[in-house]
C-alpha cells in the first residue's frame, strides 16, 4: 500500500459484501468523502464482491484542458 501525505480525491473500495467492507465505507464518510455513483456488486462463484466509489469534495482538481471539453 502506498503512503499518501495528501488525502485522495477519488477512492474505489472493492472487497466482499460484508461488515468489513461497509465500515470501510463509512469511515472514509466519516472523514468527509461522499458517494460517487451507485454501488456495483458481482459474484466471484464463492461470494459477492462490492465496489464504491468514493470523492473527497473540494480535492484539488485539475482544471479541464480544452481539448477534453470538445
């Protein structure tokens, strides 16, 4: 795992679909991120596995450059 000095912007929690994993969630709430989109659940023949997306409001962002606004 790498160390970040700076708190990400964008967070993609994966893992099973279990107690764990929601208190993963709610704690990256607890330190400001909020919910991106819906969660995405599959199954890997064994069990389900979920994925958040999570951002940080106000993150620094890059400002669009033109050519991505075409």
């Amino acid at each position: 795992m790498s160390d970040f000095s700076e708190p990400l912007g964008y967070r993609l929690i994966t893992g099973p679909d279990d107690a764990e994993f929601c208190a993963r969630v709610s704690g990256l709430l607890d330190q400001g991120y909020r919910l991106y989109g819906s969660p995405a659940l599959t199954f890997n023949g064994e069990r389900v596995i979920a994925a958040q997306a999570l951002v940080l409001p106000n993150s620094a962002r890059p400002e669009p450059s033109e050519a991505s606004l075409r």
